[in-house]
C-alpha cells in the first residue's frame, strides 16, 4: 500500500474542500486558514505534480483569463484513486489513534 505523505495529504484534502475552485492560490490561502501558515508556491505545485503522477488529482486548464492577460489558469480535482487514498490514510490514523484515551503532550514520569 502507498501511504500519502503529510504534505501530500494535506494538499490532497485542500483540492477536496475547494471543489471545482482549487488551482495554486486557493490552495495556498486554504492551507494557511487550515494550518496557520502559507506553503511556498514551490511545495504546493511539485506535490500537486506527484498527486497527478499518482492519479489522485487531475490537471484542468482553464479558458484564457482577461483578468490575468489572458493566460490560463489550472484548476485541480480530486480523482476516484484520490478519494481512496484519503479514505486509506483517515482509516490508518484512526487506526493508530484508536486506544488512545487522554493525550497529554508531558513526558510521562518513569
């Protein structure tokens, strides 16, 4: 079984949540509302690069944009494989987690 990395995980969730308007900046500023901090451009898109090697994203370019000059603009979706994946690592930290019953962060005493 290929396990997500955390980052992939996160970014995999973010296209998730945005639906049909996840592409780089929404994801970003999704990020940093979820985790408190912004991603560099650079971390966003070589994983958005390994999530469509894998499978689990597709790549979705958009009409040219007046507003941008007319570039276009990609947009990102979660494929079948994606949804998997994420159902795969929620059931592994469930998993890990399940026992669990106060969790303090203090070392306990020895």
């Amino acid at each position: 079984m290929i396990l997500l990395s955390r980052s992939e995980e996160i970014i995999l969730l973010t296209v998730y949540k945005l639906h049909d308007n996840a592409y780089g900046v929404t994801i970003r500023e999704q990020i940093n509302d979820d985790i408190g901090r912004y991603w560099p451009f650079g971390v966003i898109y070589k994983t958005l690069k390994k999530l469509k090697v894998k499978g689990y994203v597709e790549k979705i370019a958009s009409a040219p944009l007046s507003e941008r000059g007319g570039r276009t603009r990609y947009y990102y979706e979660i494929t079948p494989a994606g949804i998997s994946a994420l159902k795969k690592i929620l059931n592994i930290h469930a998993s890990i987690w399940r026992g669990i019953q106060d969790f303090h962060l203090e070392k306990k005493a020895k």
